[in-house]
C-alpha cells in the first residue's frame, strides 16, 4: 500500500511543477491554486508512505518520479528538447529507482 501511496505522491509532483511552470511565476491565479493544492496532497502521501518505508527509498523515489515525469511532460507537452544526453539522464534517474525499489524488498 505504501508504494501505491509513493508512487501518486510522486506523480501529483509532477502535476504541481507542471501547474507552477504555466503559473508563470505565481502570476495566474487558478495554476498558482493548483500548485499548491497539489503540492499539499503530494507532501501529505510522501509523508503517509514514510510512515512505513525508509526515508532514503521514499525521498529518492519520490523525487526521481518528480524529475522523470516532469522531465516527460517538458517533451510531450511543453515540447522542450528531447536530445540523447537527456534521454540518458533520465534512463540512469529510473534506473536508480529501480535499485532503490529492489534494494528495499
């Protein structure tokens, strides 16, 4: 259960930067609302799952979710660059995460 709980925790991290990103600096009001709203529901689950998960793995795991999937909607929404560096950044970030997932079975 707590690894479900991580895993929406990480993904409502990405709908937060993506809200704060057309904010535009906390200019417009309704994506300035949703990022802090979802902001505070992704802090609370990351904090629900820390509740029985060690704080590296959870921290680690939630951030690598953040960072991969904001990485994503930057190229399919935004449609920032999507060059080999960058894809080779984030197979390592998901490849961390994996080890971290195993590590902690």
């Amino acid at each position: 259960m707590a690894w479900m709980v991580l895993i929406v925790a990480g993904l409502l991290e990405v709908v937060w930067a993506y809200s704060m990103k057309i904010s535009e600096g906390f200019s417009k009001l309704t994506p300035s609302i949703l990022t802090i709203v979802f902001m505070a529901a992704s802090f609370a689950l990351l904090s629900y799952a820390m509740k029985s998960l060690p704080l590296g793995t959870a921290y680690t795991v939630w951030t690598g979710i953040g960072a991969v999937g904001s990485f994503l909607v930057g190229i399919f929404v935004l449609g920032e660059p999507a060059n080999a560096m960058r894809m080779l950044a984030a197979v390592l970030i998901i490849s961390g995460l994996v080890l971290m997932k195993v590590s902690s079975a």
